[in-house]
C-alpha cells in the first residue's frame, strides 16, 4: 500500500491526531488536504496556538484543545503521539468503542516502499543512525533520516523509490504498539535501565524494545550487542540472520575488535575494516557504536568509504560536542546523555578528571552506577535540577568515596550550575553538561538544553 492509497482507504472515515507540536504537524495537514474529516488534540490553548490555529481552521481541521483535549474522543482512527501510552484510560475507552488506535510510525512501517533499517537501545542510537545513514550516502544510495531524529517521513512515504533506503531511529515508546512489522536491518546497540518513568517496569521496556526485530522474517537481519548481557540474551530469539558485534570477542559472524583493528567476518571470511585510530570520535562508546553501524552497511558500503568518513566525522550535536576553549578551558556539550549509563560513557571519553555539570528530570532510574565513576572522574560536581539530591547520595554513598573528593555544589538553576563550573574552571580543565537525566524538568527537550548551555558558554568572557 502507498501513502496515497492508505490516504484514499480512511477518506470516509474520522481521523484524530493527538498532539499539535512540529512532529505531527505534517501529517495533520496531509490529512486535512486529502480531504480526511480530521481532529487536532492538544493540551494546549487556542490562545497557545495561535496563527497555527488559524490555519489549520482555514483547512478544516476541528480543534480539540485544553485540559480535556482527550475527553470524548470516538475517531474511527486515532494517531497517538509516541509519549504517550497506549493504555490511558481515554484511548483504552476509545478502543473499547471501536477506533484503531495507531501512531505516524506504524503507518509508515505500512506504506514504505523501500528497505528499513531501524536503531534502537538504551545510548548510542543517534550517533548510530546518523553514521549508518551518512554511510549510505556516501555510497551513492538515497536515505530518508528519521523516526526519533530528523523529521517525521510518513507524508513523504509517497515519493520515495524502492532503490532508496530509509533510516530510522526507534525509541521504546514508538516501538510499544509496533505489532506487525519490523524493519529489515534491525540494530540494537546495548539495553540498560531507561524511561522507567513510563513504562511499567524494566521488562515492559525491553519488550518494547524487543518489537524492532520480533516482526522480521528469515530474509531479514538483526544486529546485536555481545558485551550487553540483554541484547545477546535477546539475540536467541530473532527470526532472521543474526550478527554479533563486540569489542571484547570475537564472534561467529559479525564485526569485532582484534587489538586496534576492526574485522569484520562473515560466512567464514575475515577482513579488516579500518582501526580505532580510524574513528575521529573519542571514547569506547563510539568505537561500539561503529562496530554496530558497520555491522548493518557490511556489504552495502566499501571498506574504503567506511574509512574515509570515520577519519573525517565529527560528530553530532549535543553528543560529546566540544562548545569552545577558553583561556585553556575545553567546554563539552554532551547533552544528550539522559541516562546513567550515557553519563559513564562521557565521563570515560576524556583522559583527566572533569567539572561535570548534571542532574535534570527524574526518569525514575537508579544512579548507584553513577557514583563510583563520578568518584573516579569529576573532580567537581555541579549538580541542579529534580534529581540533584538523588545523584549527590548516590556520590556520597560510594564507597570509595572521600569527604570532599569530589567536590559537590547544589546549583539553584542550569544557568547558577553552567557559571559555577566555569567561574571554578582553570587552565587545562575540562567542563562537561553530561546530565545522566532528561532535560523535561526545565526544557523542552535535550536539544533545547544543549543549545541553552552552549549559548551561555559563546558568552563567557
């Protein structure tokens, strides 16, 4: 089925897409011009909306806004935004009347007419999905980038070619409700806890998880990591070819590390890659999320590519991203770090003790693996935001931890913490926003907070 067709098959129907923001803004309009009677549902105000509001009236969109923007809703369909649980009393009354509850993602999985490749864990999914994508590129293939990073591809499923591939970054919660399909090539970089302000429990979320490869058939491929003890678990199950990667074995079929060298072996045959030298990208974590990336193009791009752009690739932002140097003071944006086990990975990339600046929403994960690598890697702690008390305990509890060693301060705010670490800084010193927490706390999302960090970082003197 084509997106025009799928369009075409819901005209006679009513449609309700739940949330306003830039994400599903795409597709309430593509509805509303396929002439689809189509309600827009938003916490915000009308007020809130604004000249959005006007236009999407003038294309005759109803509008559903306030408090109660989910009360009453009988669509025969209804697109959930990916935050939100499927299970909320008001989608679950809405099934018990008869609508299909769905998602972008899932209608896109539908109507795509090209190969998938979708990247899903616990860290390191970006930076994956964005090398796995550039890759591509660089071998002349056409890449549609998106699910949980770039934009929403569902209403440009329609111009996409079957020579084309599209590359997906897959969180937990657009994985939830994926039932039916899995992508192609399903990457899953390592799982560790995450989110648990959401989902029920820990196993509720690797289930989730687990929907990107339990949906292949024996044509497809799942990639998994060997040094996670979950995903080589979960590597039993998959239904198609299965490749390991691994930094400290060498699996039967994958792509792995000798020393410094990068092999891949497949079907009995080993070659060499490139070596770590290789990877402009600092830290071990990215020398894993290269194993991974080579793992799902081995055989799709040249070695000699792969080589060339990992000497050249810098990285994406808000990951490790170095801000500015300032009278010898190196500023790191890493605020993409939203877990503990990020956090580490960060703290591990650089070769001295570091200021770190942490703390941020409370995702209900525990931070006892954070206190004894902030012991053995910051020497000043700045901790702000909903969790602040709960990583300082975590610091302090340590037991190798000294009184003093490392130095904690409570910050008021982010801004407080950012020029604490620097008013603290002194040449040769590293300052790095590595939060181990979601920014939802004081930002819209981490993108927001990095750029917030960064701006205040262009204006240190």
């Amino acid at each position: 089925m084509t997106f025009s067709e799928y369009l075409d098959s819901i005209h006679e129907k009513t449609v309700a897409v739940i949330g306003i923001g830039v994400s599903n803004r795409p597709l309430i309009e593509a509805l509303a011009r396929a002439g689809v009677a189509v309600t827009a549902c938003d916490k915000k105000s009308r007020e809130d909306l604004g000249e959005y509001g006007d236009h999407l009236e003038a294309m005759g969109v109803r509008l559903h806004l306030g408090p109660d923007y989910l009360k009453g809703l009988r669509q025969d369909i209804i697109f959930r935004t990916p935050g939100m649980r499927p299970d909320v009393p008001e989608l679950l009354e809405a099934a018990a009347h008869g609508s299909e509850i769905t998602s972008e993602m899932e209608v896109f999985f539908r109507v795509c007419p090209c190969p998938i490749i979708g990247v899903t864990g616990s860290d390191g999914k970006t930076t994956t999905t964005t090398i796995i994508a550039e890759l591509l590129r660089r071998a002349g293939r056409t890449v549609h980038l998106g699910g949980n990073i770039g934009h929403p591809l569902l209403t440009e499923a329609g111009e996409m070619r079957n020579e084309d591939i599209a590359v997906l970054e897959l969180s937990s919660f657009q994985l939830l409700t994926m039932r039916k399909q899995s992508p192609h090539i399903a990457v899953l970089t390592n799982l560790a806890p995450n989110h648990l302000d959401v989902h029920r429990d820990m196993a509720e979320y690797v289930a989730a998880k687990e929907n990107i490869f339990t949906h292949q058939t024996a044509e497809d491929l799942a990639i998994f990591n060997a040094d996670n003890a979950i995903t080589r678990e979960l590597s039993g199950k998959a239904a198609g070819s299965v490749r390991m990667f691994s930094r400290k074995e060498e699996p039967a079929e994958g792509v792995f590390l000798r020393g410094d060298a990068v092999i891949s072996r497949r079907d009995g045959a080993e070659r060499q890659i490139m070596t770590t030298a290789d990877i402009r990208l600092p830290g071990v974590h990215n020398v894993e999320n290269y194993l991974a990336a080579v793992a799902a193009v081995d055989g799709l791009v040249p070695d000699g590519t792969i080589r060339d752009f990992a000497r050249s690739f810098g990285g994406v932002e808000h990951r490790i991203e170095l801000v500015r140097t300032l009278r010898g003071v190196r500023y790191y944006n890493d605020s993409i770090a939203t877990s503990p086990s990020r956090c580490i990975a960060g703290l591990r990339s650089f070769d001295r003790k570091v200021i770190l600046i942490a703390g941020g929403y409370d995702k209900h994960i525990p931070f006892d693996v954070l206190g004894p690598e902030i012991v053995a890697h910051v020497k000043l702690l700045v901790l702000c935001g909903a969790t602040a008390e709960k990583i300082r305990q975590a610091v302090v509890s340590t037991p190798s931890y000294a009184e003093g060693a490392p130095e904690i301060i409570l910050a008021k705010g982010f801004r407080e913490a950012v020029e604490t670490a620097s008013a603290r800084a002194v040449e040769g010193d590293v300052v790095t926003l590595s939060p181990a927490c979601a920014a939802f706390d004081q930002f819209a999302n981490f993108m927001e907070r990095g750029r917030a960090y960064k701006q205040i970082i262009s204006e240190l003197q």
